[in-house]
C-alpha cells in the first residue's frame, strides 16, 4: 500500500492519507475516510456534549479555532493542527 490522495467531498480540499492510516483503517474493518481531518474534526465537534462551543484564536498560530474555552479563558489554547515536537 501506498499514500493516497484524495478530495474532501465537502470543501473539495486535498487530503493525504499515510500508508500507516490506510493499514489501520483496513485493519479495523473501515471505510477510507472522504473528509478532510479538517472537516472530520469538525463533524466530531457537532456531536460533543458540550453546553457552549466558541470562536477563538490559537494561542500559538493565531488562526481561529473552535474551542470549549472562550477568548476570556486565562489559560493556553492550540489548535489540533500543530506537531508537538517539544513538550
């Protein structure tokens, strides 16, 4: 198996999907997924039991987010995005 590419078939971006990804959705009986992780993360986000969701910052990129924490909260918020290399 190898990488595939693919299209969100809801904002049309493209996507990668690893061979390691391909492996494990094959190993669990899945389909291959046809959203984005974008769009995937987003559709998660709809189904969470959560009272409020709000619009904020990432306080590391500055792109806006989605978050359970509003943009008062006195704490650090990141986006899912990022690649922790540095703990």
């Amino acid at each position: 198996m190898e990488e595939k590419n693919k299209t969100c078939q809801k904002c049309k971006k493209h996507f990668i999907l690893r061979e390691e990804d391909l492996s494990f959705f094959e190993k669990i009986k899945v389909p291959v997924p046809t959203f984005c992780p974008e769009c995937r993360s987003i559709r998660r986000l709809l189904w969470r039991n959560e009272h409020t969701l709000y619009k904020r910052m990432c306080d590391l990129c500055q792109k806006q987010i989605i978050s359970i924490y509003a943009q008062e909260y006195p704490g650090t918020v990141y986006c899912n995005n990022k690649k922790w290399i540095n703990y």
